[in-house]
C-alpha cells in the first residue's frame, strides 16, 4: 500500500547536497554538514521512505578541523544577499569491493570576515559503517568542489569535480591513487553544462555502454536545475540531453522550489530515482528550513535518456506505507550536533535521559571561528516545538535555548543574573545582514529554581514562551521566520548553550527536547 501522506522531503531539516548508494538490499545516504561537528551524517533506508541516521562520518576532532569554517555574507546589487557557509560541502558516498567511501571538500575561510579561500579535499573509508568506524582522511589535490568517485571495471579509479573558481565552474575528471591520494593523470574538462552558473555537484554512472554525466546548475536557489550528457568514453566528449534541464521547479509557482544537486539510481526492482535538494518555500524571501533531501521519481527513455519527475511534497513509492510512523530516527546521541571544533570535555551527558551539564565558554554565538558552548539538533519540523529546562540559574553565566544558523543569524531565550542578583530573561533575534538585533527583557521578581523555555513555531513565524518554577505560561514575543531565513547553505539548528566570563562554570539543562525528538 502507498502513502496518502506527503512523504518527501524524505530527510527534512537541515539535509543538502544528498548522495545515496544502495548496497544489497540497504540505502545509504549522506549530506553536507559546513560548519557543524559531527559532519557528514550516514543514513540508512530498506524502503527509501524510512529512514535511521546510524553515524556521522567525520566523528573524531582528529580527522581535520572546521575552526576556519566562518560564514561570509555575499551582498547583491539587487540588495539581496547570500550567506556563504565554509566547512564540509558536497559528499558523495560510494561503496566498493566491501568498503564505504566518502569523499569532500573542507571548505577553508583564512579570515573571520570570511574573505580567504581554501580547499582541502579528502577521502575517508570504512569496513564497519554500522559502527562509524571511519578513517582519517586521504587528502588530494584538486582547486574545486563538489567532488565524486567513480569505480572503473579496469581497476581505474576517477573523480570528477566542480572546478573553481566560478560562477563559471568546469567539471573535471582525473584518476587518482585511492591509498595515497596521488594524482595518476592530468585533469580533463568533461562538460561546462548548458550555460547555467555554477555548474557542480557531478556523478558519472555507466548504463547499456554510455557514460552519463549528471550536474546541477543555475545556482542552488530559484533557478536550480540538473542537466545531464552523455559518451562512449569517460573523457568525452558529452552530448547534452535533449530533454535538459531534467529536473527543475524554476519558472514555476511549485511550493517545492531549488531543486538540483540530483544522485540518480536505481531501486533493487529495477526502478530509477532521484535524491535532490530542494526548499520549501513558503512566502516571498521565506526560505522554509532551508535546503531539505527530496526523492523524485526517474524515467528512461527509449532512446536512453534519464528524466526526472517534478519534485513534489507527495511522490508514491510503490508498497510503502508512511502514516503515522515515524519516519525519521537517529541511534542514541548521532544527531547531536556542536559548532566548528568544540571542546567536548565542556559538555556532560547523561546516559539514558535528555540532560546535560555544560561548562560556560567565553565566545558567545555570534563568534565567527571559535566554538560556543551550544549543543543542539536540526529542527526537522516545519511546525513543532522544542525546549530545554535551565535547573542551575544562581551561575552567572549566560544560559538558555537557541534557534541557531551560523554567527551572523540565531533567536534566542536566555537567563542571565546581576551581580546584585537580578534575574531576567532575555528574547534576542539577531541577523547582521538585515541589521536585526533586537532584544525584549523579562524581569523576574525572584531566584528561579528552574526555568522552562520553549519556542513553538510554524512555517511563518517562532514564538518564545517561558514557564517560571512550574507555574504559569509567560509568553515573551513572536518572530517572524523570515527574519532568520534567507539565500544560505545551513539550517535551523536548536541547542542550548551557555556563556561565561569565569572559569568553570557550570550550568544544568534537563527535558531538552527538539520536534519531539523521537522521530518523524
């Protein structure tokens, strides 16, 4: 039986960039992370509708740091702007021979106002994905992004990738030495796209003796699309589809809009799909929460050409049944989330139960390349709540519940105390590229025992609401969504956090909850 409920997007929240391969009778699939730790989570589907996220493939802070991932805010003539996110983009997963494989790119930005560049591409493997038992990285030289491996039956192994510096990227393939990251040839220029900005995200797959070649461009906002071309040899030349752009919503008035940046395969019956990122988008400038994992239906046809299906919140997968499950799941503490390079002995956590301890850091939210105290979840729900209980408010410290994106954007509910102890809690929303950074205070007429926040939203707005010592429901103010959303490569992340000047404070979170946390 088919799902009347909408199904996609199969992973929500804070999911770009997917790429999936199905190994026996299991799909895997993984995201970019930028500028969170752990990166790169691993998914796991039977049915391609539910879905358990079993490990993180950068897991250790000795696999590389993301201290330089800061993020720069692009301003446009239109006076839009775009908020440009460094660390981890693009992974591709692939699997060979008993091994997973993971490569991408760390994106670097050398300085805090994000204007240095650098990229550090990389490999990690493992025999044991169900443990996360993953490597430390291979890294290899290549100016560019977006990167993808290709397993040759002659033993050759290839990666292409999206050759820099853009708009106007070139797809680029070269064979490389999998143990050592060695180059074994020159880079060759496979394809430029139809004329599209940014031509990125590349996979190559061989089908019925062509190689196909599948890209996004356009840009990962309102004029995405993917294309694709073919040859009879991995180093061309390509013949563009006829039927490109193969996938897109530009133009249209779809509520599932950007969508690209496309893995095509095939289902263990046969059948061909598409993993794509998409948004959706729910007003003028409302970005929803941001740029989600989507399956789209795929078709070949007789004259050997791939076309994708529209992206739809519904698509029926044949056999699934989708109401009232929980769709998305995550083993014990994977999903948990920290920013850039954290500290982990600042944190505590207590087995079996939503309750943390954190040690106060003196960089506060807004830091552009240091780690906050602040552990958190993607909000997968575009409607829901989440919230934290603060049992230890006599500490100075600066400590609550946050709606976070990077250091330019976050909402917060926080309590913080005087010196004279006056207590208050604070409701602060911040977006330096529109110059938000408002604040509303609640005085408190005595030393809380504990304190409850709690931010109940819905696609258009956030609304910040405290209960005091278990009593009444004292709500602080609504924020409209759009004011955090925008053109950006991350998504809502909710945490709690902690800010200090002195040493060793501690503060105590319990009942920390995001969208229900137990599934979809």
């Amino acid at each position: 039986m088919s799902s009347t409920a909408p199904i996609n997007p199969i992973i929500p929240g804070f999911a770009p960039d997917p790429s999936l391969v199905l190994v026996d009778d299991t799909y895997y699939l993984v995201n970019s992370t930028f500028h969170l730790f752990p990166g790169l989570p691993i998914y796991t589907s039977k049915d391609l509708v539910h879905w358990t996220q079993i490990c993180n493939a950068i897991n250790r802070p000795s696999q590389l740091s993301l201290s330089k991932s800061s993020t720069k805010i692009n301003f446009f003539e239109d006076g839009d702007h775009m908020f440009a996110t460094g660390g981890l983009y693009a992974p591709t997963i692939r699997h060979h021979n008993g091994t997973f494989y993971v490569v991408c790119t760390n994106v670097i930005r050398d300085d805090t106002d994000g204007s240095g560049y650098g990229l550090q591409n990389f490999i990690v493997s493992t025999t044991d994905i169900t443990a996360g038992k993953w490597s430390e990285p291979v890294f290899f030289d290549f100016d560019g992004i977006d990167t993808s491996l290709y397993f040759a039956a002659d033993g050759k192994v290839w990666i292409c990738g999206s050759k820099s510096p853009g708009p106007m990227t070139r797809v680029m393939l070269f064979e490389i030495d999998m143990a050592t990251g060695a180059k074994l040839s020159e880079e060759k220029e496979l394809w430029s796209g139809t004329g599209g900005i940014y031509p990125e995200g590349p996979h190559v797959y061989l089908k019925n003796g062509f190689y196909y070649l599948l890209i996004s461009e356009g840009g990962t906002y309102e004029g995405h699309s993917v294309t694709m071309a073919r040859s009879r040899d991995i180093l061309g030349p390509y013949e563009a589809s006829p039927l490109n752009p193969i996938l897109t919503a530009a133009g249209t008035d779809e509520y599932v809009q950007c969508t690209g940046h496309c893995e095509a395969f095939e289902d263990r019956d046969g059948e061909w799909w598409g993993v794509c990122l998409a948004i959706r988008k729910g007003a003028e400038k409302l970005y929803g929460l941001g740029r989600e994992t989507f399956l789209v239906k795929g078709r070949w046809t007789e004259d050997g050409w791939l076309k994708f299906d529209r992206a739809k919140m519904q698509v029926n997968v044949p056999g699934v049944q989708a109401e009232d499950e929980k769709r998305l799941t995550a083993a014990r503490d994977v999903d948990l989330l920290y920013i850039r390079d954290p500290k982990l002995a600042r944190y505590s956590l207590s087995s079996g139960s939503d309750t943390y301890e954190l040690t106060a850091s003196p960089h506060d939210l807004d830091a552009p390349d240091a780690s906050p105290t602040f552990i958190g979840k993607r909000q997968r729900r575009i409607e829901g709540a989440s919230s934290a209980v603060l049992a230890t408010t006599s500490s100075p410290a600066k400590a609550g519940l946050a709606v976070y994106k990077d250091e330019h954007r976050f909402l917060r509910l926080f309590h913080t105390a005087s010196p004279a102890h006056n207590h208050k809690v604070v409701l602060q929303t911040v977006n330096k590229a529109k110059q938000i950074n408002r604040s509303v205070e609640h005085q408190l007429d005595h030393t809380p025992n504990n304190l409850q926040f709690t931010f109940s939203y819905t696609e258009h707005e956030y609304r910040a609401s405290i209960v005091v010592d278990g009593g009444e429901v004292v709500e602080l103010g609504r924020v409209d969504a759009v004011e955090l959303s925008g053109k950006d490569f991350v998504g809502p992340v909710v945490g709690v956090f902690a800010v200090g000047e002195g040493e060793g404070e501690k503060v105590r979170f319990g009942g920390f909850m995001v969208d229900d946390a137990g599934g979809l």
